[in-house]
C-alpha cells in the first residue's frame, strides 16, 4: 500500500462522520432516481410484452349497429392489417349480498376461443365452451373486489333481460389495464365490471344477431392512423358511429401513458435536487479540506510527487464517498422502487410485473452520480494542482480585523463579546457563510417539496367533490332521455333534489390542435354539480358558448371570445362554429360546460336528459340505491363518496406513496447538509477554538461562537429555503399536469413548520455531536503552532 493510499485511508476515517453524511445526501439522490428508473422501466417493458404478445389493437371505433357485410368495405381501407367487429353491451348486475348497484361492461368473444385482438390473459378458469349461453368470463378487478372464482353465479340485466350467467374463468386483458365506468374517473372495481361471453349468446341477448358495434383494427407498419380513422369515421357515421380512436386516445392507454410520463418526470427532478446538493456539498467539504492541507500538499510537491498524482489523490477520495453514496443508494432504490412499482402494478392490472434493475439503470446512475461528485469537488481539485509549493508553505494569511457591519451601524453596545465574534467571523468569510447558508437552504427546500403533495391532494378533494359536486348520487341512463325521467327520480325514497345534465361526446378543433372531450350541459342554477372559478366563486353559465376547463384551454390555446369547431360524435354529428364564453379552474378532468337548454339545441333532439344529480336523505339511501338498482334504463349509479374513497385508493395512493419516499429520503438530506456545516467549522477553525480556550475562555463559550454561527446560519437558511422550496414546487405542479388530474399548489403552514422544524432538529443533533468533539480539542498542539 502506497504512502497516500494510506494518507488517504486515515483522511476518510478521520472524517468519517462527514464522509458518512455526505454519502447519505448521494444515497438520497440515487435511491430516488433508481426508485423512479427501475419502476418505469419495469412497467414500460411490462406494457410493452403485455401489448405485444395480447394484440393490442391499434385503432378502436364504436357506433350504433352495422351488418357484418361491412367488415369488407373496413378491411379493404389502405392500412388495415386485422380487423375484429365485436358486440358491446352495459349491463346491470345483481350481486349476492351486494346492496350497491354495480354495472358491468359486457363484450363478445369468438364462440369457444379467444379473441383474435385484444386478447384474454386467463388468471384462473377457462374460456365459455361453443353453445354455452349462460357462461361468462370476468375481469380480475372485479372478481377480486367481490371474491368470485369460477363456479360463481350473478345476474345481469342485458337489454332488459334478465340473465343468469355462471363465471367459467378470470382474465386480463391489454384493453383495460386501466378501466372505468361511464362519468368516472377514478376506477371503481366493486361497481364496474369488465365481461366476456360468446358472441352467439351476448347478440341474442343484445339482439345483434348479423350485426356488431365495436370493431377494432391493427394496422400496417406503413399505415397513417390519421388516414385511416379519417377513412373508418366515413364508413361508420351512417351507422351511428361515435368517431374512432387511434391507440393514443384509447381510454387505458391514454391514462396510463400520462402516469408513466408523470413518473419519468419525477424520475429526473427529485435526483437532479438531490445529487445536485450532494455535488454542492462535495465541493464545499473539500474545498475546505484542501485549504487545511496547505502545508500537506506542499510537501508532496516537494518531495516530488506531481500535480497529477495529488489531484488523483484528492479524486480518488471523493470517488470513494461517492461509491459508498451510490451502493447505499442502489440498494435503498432496488427496494423502493420494487414497492412503488408493486403499488402501480395492483392498480393498472397488469398480469405480472417485470420488476428488475437493469444493467442500462445502474450504469446510469452510476454515471450521473461519480460525474455529481467529482463535478462537485471540481474546483477544489483544481485548487490542490494548482497551488505552488512556496506558496503552500506559508499559512494562509490571517483575515483582516474590521467591525462588523452590524456594529457599525450602531448595534455594539446591544451586542455581547461572543455575538461579536459570531458576527466578525462571518462577515469576513462571506463567500463560506453564504455557502453554508445556501446548503442549508436547499435542504429546507427538499422537505417542503416531499411534503406539499399532501395538503394538495386533500385541497383537490375539497375542492372537486366537496365544493363543486355536491350531489350524493348521480345516474348515468343508457341512452338521452326525455325530462320526465326527473319526476320518477324525484319521487324515489330519500331523494330530495334532481338536477338534470346532458353529456355529449365532442371533438373540439381549433387550428390544428385537435381534443377528443365531451361537453356537459347544466342548468344555469344548478347547486348539486357548480362550475367554480379560479377564487372559487360559483359561475353562472351562460345562455350560449362555451365554458372551458383551464387544461382545455390551455391544450386548444384559447381563450375567451375566441372561437372553436365543435364536432359532435353522436345524433347527426354537426359540426358548429361556438365562442368561448369562459375558463374555469378545475382538477381532474378536461371537460367543457355549456346551458343545458342550448346544448339540446345544437343537437337539435328536443329537451333530452343523458344523467341526473340527487341529494338524497342519509337515513333512506339504501332505499334510493335498492330503486335504482331495479331501474332499466340507469346505465350506472357513482357515489361521491364512493368517488372520493377510489380517488384515494388509486391516484392520491400513488402520489401519496412517492410523497412519503421523497420526505424520507429529503430529511436524510437535510441532516447531512446541516451536520456537514457544522463539522467543516468545527474544522476550520479548531485552533481559533483552541487558542480561545488556552486564552481562558470557557468551552460553555467557545461552543456558543460556534454554536452561534450554526444558530444564525440556520436561522437565515430557513427563509431563503421557504423561496427555493416555493419554486421547486411551482416547477413540480407544472411539470406533472396531465388530463387525468393537475395538483393544486397549495402552501399549507404545516409545510413550512415541517420543513423548519427539520432543519431546526437536524441543527440541534448536529450540535451536539459536535459539542462532543470541542471536549477533545487539542490545546498543546494549538501552543506548538508557528503562527
């Protein structure tokens, strides 16, 4: 073992508490970016092989009912690799000893084998047998949420028909790895269900019989998607098409791509603040080191050791805190990554998860954090080649005595002898007071980044469910119906208000900019479901044009009296030229808003009703379900608080999950930042600390300078780490917005007293272990200085 390499051994050991907390700051940064790598990657390479090997379809159409002879004229359109027309059909279910309603979406299989697209993952059971009317196959959401296993029986009411059906297998399938019933959006697998039957059984039932109303495509490697929807919407809108979709704006795919792109932004912001800390720190650590190794690095030049071979040196040890930084890392990353991606796996249903950390993931992140730290320790580095021999052996020249700023301006005589010091020593280092205090800044910043996601989530909740729909129950009908339809709700058990709203599918065109929505009528008045501004104020719709939803806007880049192309996907699929009246803020969603009375004139269908608000009495509604579970023609049936517990069990659970892992690894951040700048003082100035105890100070005293730098530090950090983290959080709240759901920034007290309340307890601690250390300074050593 070389000379420095033992040099080297007994420097790291010597420093090791600091060593240990600046590796854990680095362990902080690579645990989050291996946590967000690994769990994307793994659920990208899961979508892919699921799509792949199940033939998700690449292009999906729904319409009224169109003979089979129609299956020609869409395979001859220029693209179209396979085509499968299917049968589609809602259903209300009747559950053993389940009093909600709860509906089901029913599709048809090829008679006695899998569907040639989209196909089946069988989890248990079998497919329904050829001839087998009554048999039926089951999404694992919904079995698992009722415990059925094959040899269950339910019934469901299929075009007013009451039937039967006993469950012969449990599958998954590419089609709905994220699924949701109409109006919702947040899943609900206890009152939605996805089903799977016989094409000859289901079109008897659906009385489709020589007829389909869904087809789906795959398409050539050469194909145009534009080109192809454009040409299948012409065939299917005299048959009451509802506009196709490409693989982009299918339902699950869309919702899940913009999860995953939420995921790959989180997986570059979080370790980018945490390894840039650690990078910061590195270079303060050994800038100061350097500075106390003059004397050291001027004998190694003069005993003929060259610039290179010292700058090694120096590499190697901030190579090494790096690489224990990186394996707790890894190793902190591999199994927080394996939880978060566990949590998405059980609510996108996937059949399994291939969960690994590859060698592309570690190579990377070691890559990004060995280039962190020695980026960090850069110019310290350059400071130990550089430095001339001659130079070196001359102790820095001592600062300049001068009063402090706060002394000249009056402040003396209200100043003891130790705040003076406090003051003098950090006015004349301001470069390394203000470092300090920037280091201590980003921690507090970190903290109030892991923690601001909580109080926006239950502010979403308020907001959306609490404020803006207030209904207890809304129904969704199978088709646009009559107003009359309002006085049988209204004359349910419990129900004391009915307010009508009419939902209409739309594709929204301004320029190019295309947007596949739907525009939901209210009455003017309407208090169950309120359109609020961005002050939370009610607004009234008005008699004409549109009232937009932020994101909306945002996407068509628009804005009021601008006008926009709305075309229809449903009735005679006008195409209308209509202004836009208003934005609104809202959270979830990317929904339009116009008087109910005038969207039933641009359809031109009379004063027709597709769902209904209800209040309903506490103590009746299980009467007011048990009626609406009977009635034919409601499509399906959402609680609010029913929305509100699914909102949590999914989306907030997800948000939730990285909040808590973020905090974590945050306030292991901010000891390290805060314990590392107490320990470099402590450093830096042990022979100041020394010789003022050889002068007769007291250690009580000598601790309170340095203890009243760390004080005052902290004390200036904390505000200036309420701005970085305010910023931080404004580029995070940009940087996730998707149509799925935006979080609110909203900056919470107890944000802020988390954060300060950290730092404040990470000074104290850092305090004490070094109070522990002032015991042992070394007086005698102090007396034999040359200076």
């Amino acid at each position: 073992m070389s000379s420095l390499t033992r040099k080297l051994l007994r420097e790291l050991w010597g420093m090791r508490g600091q060593a240990l907390a600046i590796a854990v700051v680095i362990a902080g940064g690579v645990a989050t970016l291996i946590m967000s790598l690994t769990s994307l990657e793994s659920l990208t390479m899961t979508r892919d092989a699921f799509y792949r090997d199940y033939r998700f379809s690449h292009v999906f159409a729904s319409l009224k009912r169109a003979p089979i002879s129609l299956e020609e004229q869409i395979q001859a359109i220029s693209g179209v690799q396979t085509l499968e027309t299917r049968i589609l059909a809602g259903a209300n279910l009747d559950i053993p000893d389940y009093p909600d309603p709860a509906t089901g979406l029913f599709l048809s299989l090829p008679d006695g084998r899998n569907a040639e697209l989209n196909r089946l993952h069988l989890r248990e059971g079998r497919l329904p047998r050829p001839g087998r009317d009554r048999e039926t196959v089951i999404g694992e959401a919904f079995a698992e949420a009722h415990g059925f296993r094959p040899g269950d029986s339910l019934a469901a009411i299929i075009n007013g028909r009451r039937q039967e059906l006993t469950i012969v297998g449990i599958a998954l399938s590419p089609e709905f790895i994220y699924h949701l019933k109409p109006g919702d959006l947040f899943p609900d697998f206890e009152r939605h269900g996805i089903f799977w039957m016989n094409r000859t059984a289901l079109a008897a039932a659906y009385d489709m019989d020589g007829a389909f109303n869904d087809v789906v495509l795959t398409l050539t490697r050469d194909a145009r998607t534009g080109d192809v929807l454009e040409r299948l919407d012409f065939l299917l809108v005299p048959y009451g098409g509802q506009g196709a979709v490409g693989r982009e704006d299918q339902l699950s795919h869309r919702y899940l791509s913009v999860e995953l792109d939420q995921l790959a932004t989180m997986a570059t912001l979080f370790p980018t603040i945490f390894l840039g800390v650690a990078a910061f720190l590195l270079n303060v650590v050994f800038t100061r080191l350097i500075s106390t190794q003059r004397e050291q690095i001027a004998i190694l030049k003069a005993f003929g050791y060259s610039n290179a071979r010292i700058g090694t040196h120096y590499a190697q040890m901030v190579l090494l805190i790096s690489l224990l930084g990186l394996v707790l890392g890894m190793a902190a990353g591999g199994w927080l990554g394996q939880q978060l991606a566990e949590i998405y796996r059980t609510f996108f249903r996937f059949p399994y998860l291939d969960y690994h950390l590859s060698p592309r993931v570690a190579a990377l992140g070691a890559l990004v954090t060995l280039a962190a730290g020695l980026f960090g320790a850069l110019f310290a580095l350059r400071g130990a080649v550089r430095l001339p021999p001659a130079e070196a052996m001359r102790p820095e020249p001592p600062p300049i005595f001068r009063t402090a700023l706060v002394e000249r301006l009056g402040a003396r005589r209200l100043l003891g002898q130790t705040s003076r010091m406090v003051l003098r020593n950090m006015e004349r280092r301001p470069v390394k007071t203000l470092l300090s205090v920037a280091g201590i800044g980003l921690a507090c910043a970190i903290l109030m980044v892991g923690r601001f996601q909580e109080g926006s989530v239950d502010y979403l909740i308020k907001v959306q469910y609490g404020l803006a729909q207030r209904d207890d129950l809304m129904v969704t009908f199978v088709e646009p119906t009559s107003r009359r339809v309002l006085f049988e709700l209204a004359a349910l058990p419990g129900v004391t208000l009915v307010e009508p709203t009419r939902i209409a599918g739309v594709r929204l065109h301004r320029g190019h900019v295309t947007h596949r929505t739907s525009i939901q009528g209210l009455e003017p008045d309407s208090d169950l479901r309120r359109i609020l501004d961005d002050r939370l104020n009610v607004v009234t719709l008005p008699d004409h044009g549109l009232v937009l939803s932020d994101y909306l806007a945002d996407v068509l880049v628009v804005g009021p009296g601008d006008m926009v192309e709305v075309e229809f996907l449903e009735g005679r699929r006008e195409r209308l030229e209509v202004p836009v009246a208003g934005i609104v803020r809202e959270f979830t969603g990317s929904a339009a808003y116009m008087d109910l009375d005038a969207l039933n004139r641009m359809l031109r269908e009379g004063p027709a009703v597709s769902g209904a608000y209800l209040a309903v009495d506490p103590e009746l509604r299980g009467e007011a379900v048990r009626a609406l579970k009977d009635a034919p023609r409601a499509a399906s049936v959402t609680d609010r608080q029913t929305a509100i517990r699914n909102f949590y069990d999914s989306m907030a659970d997800i948000v939730l999950t990285f909040a808590f892992f973020s905090t974590l690894l945050a306030g292991s951040i901010a000891f390290g930042v805060v314990y590392n700048s107490a320990r470099i003082a402590l450093t830096e100035r042990s022979k100041e600390m020394a010789s003022l105890r050889v002068l007769g100070f007291t250690r009580g005293e000598v601790g309170a300078i340095l203890l009243g730098e760390l004080a005052l530090m902290t004390v200036m950090a904390i505000p200036l780490g309420f701005l970085i983290g305010i910023g931080l959080i404004a580029y995070i709240v940009h940087g996730i917005d998707s149509e799925l759901y935006r979080i609110p920034m909203i900056l919470e007290p107890r944000i802020f007293a988390f954060a300060a309340t950290t730092i404040l307890a990470a000074s104290a601690l850092s305090w004490v272990v070094v109070a522990r250390r002032l015991k042992k300074l070394d007086l005698i050593g102090v007396l034999k200085t040359r200076e």
